[in-house]
C-alpha cells in the first residue's frame, strides 16, 4: 500500500530535482522513494552490525592468555 506525502521544496531544488528525475527516466517520487529506501535500509543494516558487535564485546573472545611467571620462577637456581 502506498500513501501520499506533501513535500515543501525550494523552487530551485525542485527543479533540479525534475532536471535529474528527468536524465534517469524517472519520476521525482520514484527518486525520493528509491533514496529514502536506502536511507532506511543502511540504518537498519548498521544498527544489526552493532547489535553483532556488541554481542561478541559481551561475549568476550578467548585469547588464551596465561599470566607471566613471577620473576622468582624465571630466576629460579
């Protein structure tokens, strides 16, 4: 279903807007829906990057990480 929105532009925008709508053998609404799904979609692609992100963060990685001996045990006779 699609639904209609009112746009206030700047006349200069607007027809640079028909001038680019018109190279693209496009309509100006086709343009603005094409870019606003982007918009949307590289939001929604960047907020589950970080939801991912921050899941391995709180999971924490195993970098099998052992204490160094104690200066007595490297010098120990």
């Amino acid at each position: 279903m699609k639904t209609n929105v009112t746009l206030k532009l700047d006349a200069n925008l607007l027809r640079e807007a028909r001038i680019l709508a018109a190279e693209e053998d496009t309509s100006i609404s086709a343009l603005l829906a094409a870019r606003l799904e982007q918009i949307v979609n590289e939001r929604k692609a960047y907020h589950r990057a970080r939801g991912r992100a921050l899941a391995r963060l709180r999971e924490g990685m195993d970098l099998q990480w052992t204490p160094p001996r104690s200066r007595d045990e490297i010098h120990e006779r």
